[in-house]
C-alpha cells in the first residue's frame, strides 16, 4: 500500500496556527489571510486559492509589529 492513494492535487491552507486577527489590518498576523478568505477557504476553487497565495507575500507590510504594553506610558506628575 502506497501514501499515494492520501495526497490530493489541491492548493493546501497556508495557515501556520497562529491565528490572530490584526486589530487595524483585519489580517491574520500568520497567514495573512482575511476572516473571510479563511472562512470560505475550504469552499474555494483551486484557481481562487492561488491567487490569494500569490497575493500573500505582499501583505506582510500591512502588519506592523505592535510594541506590547497597554498604549502609550502615563506620564507621572
């Protein structure tokens, strides 16, 4: 028996399982996708899910890293 018969000819998620939502973007900070590329991915044609996986690479700049902390530092009077 051969793994063969398992592997599908489909373009695979490029999810990294680090799904969190960028606050301004509305962009998953690990795979770049939208809510909605990521709800519909498993109903979208192969030629659809190619397209948003060759528009990936260019939406990494949109996500600029946040600095941690709770917003700007309280001045003290």
């Amino acid at each position: 028996m051969t793994d063969d018969i398992w592997k599908r000819d489909e373009v695979q998620s490029p999810c990294v399982k680090i799904c969190v939502i960028h606050p301004d973007a509305r962009l998953c900070t690990g795979c770049f996708r939208s809510l909605d590329e990521i709800a519909e991915w498993s109903r979208m044609t192969p030629d659809t899910r190619r397209a948003i996986m060759d528009d990936l690479p260019s939406r990494a700049p949109l996500l600029q890293k946040r600095r941690g902390g709770r917003g700007r530092a309280r001045s003290v009077d």
